[in-house]
C-alpha cells in the first residue's frame, strides 16, 4: 500500500502538465513495486524453476 507520504511525494515529482491517466497509471505502477518489494522482504518468492513453471501455464 502506497502511503500519503509517498502519494504526495510522487505527485510533487510528476511534469506540470499531465493527465489524469498517466497519474493513476504512475501510482498504479509504483503501488506494484512497493507491493513486490514487500513480497520479497517477507519470502514470498519465487525460485527460477518455479517461475518458469508458472510462466509456462501461461504461455500454453
């Protein structure tokens, strides 16, 4: 989850002229990274083999 902080942070950084779609697509994608960065600080990775694995469920 994206705090306040960093909601207000990522805005103060963005272009002056931008629209509302590449606004939310911005948060959107840093929401991500933060939500993958948890996920790796608490173990829920995945090993090469495993993604690989999964990947090919996908592809198929």
């Amino acid at each position: 989850m994206i705090t306040k902080t960093q909601l207000i942070n990522t805005l103060d950084n963005l272009p002056e002229n931008i629209s509302i779609d590449q606004i939310i697509d911005h948060l959107i994608f840093i929401e991500k990274i933060q939500k993958g960065m948890d996920d790796s600080k608490n173990g829920r990775i995945n090993s090469k083999d495993e993604a690989k694995k999964k990947l090919n469920k996908w592809l198929k």
